[in-house]
C-alpha cells in the first residue's frame, strides 16, 4: 500500500516539475515565466523530497528533507519576488498582450516604492519635484 503512495506523489511531484520546465518555454514574457517556475518547482520539489522522506523512513533523512521542504516554501517565493522587482527595475519587457501595469509610476528614480499615495498625489509631488529643481 505504502509503495503505491510512493508512486503516485512521485508522478506527481515530477509532473508539477515538468510543467514547470514546459511553463519556461510557452509563457510569453519574463514575469510569467518566473511565475510559473517559482510555483510549480517549488510543489514538485516538494512532494519528491516528502516522498523521499517517507520512503527511506529513517530520521536523519526525514529530518534533512522537511528543512528542506521549509526552506523551499520560506525562500522561494522571497528570491521569486526579488528577482521579479530587479527585472522590473531594470526595464524588462511585459508582454505586448498586457493590458495593465500595475507598478506604472509608482517607483521614484531611487527605486523607493511610493506606496500609500493616490495617482494624483503622485502626479503633484513629481510636479513639486520638478519645480523646485533648476
């Protein structure tokens, strides 16, 4: 019964990561890219590290592969987020299909979010900003 447990998170841990690696060449663009493989290596990894962990059934092991399994869930989203931030930052390309951009504007040029204020708040600091320099 166990074997059969195995095998199905096995296959399904792997196919998650396929997905992952077929999602890096149909997704259109950066940030869609980075999306799916963040997500979806991060459940495969998973559940082919739980799987191990049950398999082998000895603690050090158990022990070794649950840290990990935390790491994964703790980090990955963290360096999915910086790194998504570091490509915006440095004018990476949305897909021509986008219809919004969220974070249109709301960066100054230190790249400090300016957070907490209306579009038209943004629009008259700017214009202060500009004023005020000769």
């Amino acid at each position: 019964m166990t074997d059969i447990l195995f095998i199905i998170l096995c296959t399904i841990g792997s196919l998650v990561t396929l997905v992952a690696a077929v999602g890096i060449l149909r997704m259109p663009d950066f940030y869609m890219r980075l999306s799916v493989t963040v997500k979806a290596s991060t459940i495969g990894s998973g559940l082919l590290l739980l799987c191990a962990a049950m398999y082998f059934n000895v603690p050090d092991v158990t022990n070794r592969a649950m840290a990990i399994v935390l790491f994964l869930i703790l980090t990955a989203p963290v360096a999915g987020h910086m790194i998504g931030r570091a490509a915006y930052m440095g004018k990476a390309k949305l897909w021509k299909d986008s219809k919004l951009d969220e974070l249109e504007g709301m960066y100054d040029e230190d790249h400090h979010l300016r957070s907490g204020q209306s579009k038209k708040e943004l629009q008259e600091n700017d214009e202060k900003k500009a004023d005020i320099q000769p």
